[in-house]
C-alpha cells in the first residue's frame, strides 16, 4: 500500500470513530493537527490553546 493509500483509510477511520462516539471530526482533525505541531516545535502553549479553544466551541 502507497502512503497516500494508508493516509486516506486511516481518515475514513478517523470518521466512522467520531460518527460512532458524536465527536465533530474537523475538532478532531484539529486537535490532531495541533498534537503534531506540538510534536514538531515543542510548543506546548500552542497545543494547549487549541484545545481549550475547541472545548469552548463544543460547549457552545
């Protein structure tokens, strides 16, 4: 399988998850996007505010 093969069923993945336990997948792919920045630029700040910030909107 191609790397972009996995990367695509692995979102599929992703979505039929959050569909399944109500979680919105764009905060998902968000808090996940903010994990791996984290990861790349030791920014905890960073990743932190992000998930506040999508606390805030799921609270809304």
């Amino acid at each position: 399988m191609k790397i972009s093969e996995i990367k695509t069923v692995q979102n599929l993945k992703l979505k039929e998850m959050c569909s399944e336990k109500k979680i919105d997948y764009n905060s998902m792919l968000s808090l996940l996007d903010s994990v791996k920045t984290k990861k790349l630029l030791k920014r905890n700040n960073y990743h932190q505010q992000k998930l506040n910030d999508e606390i805030e909107k799921a609270l809304k």
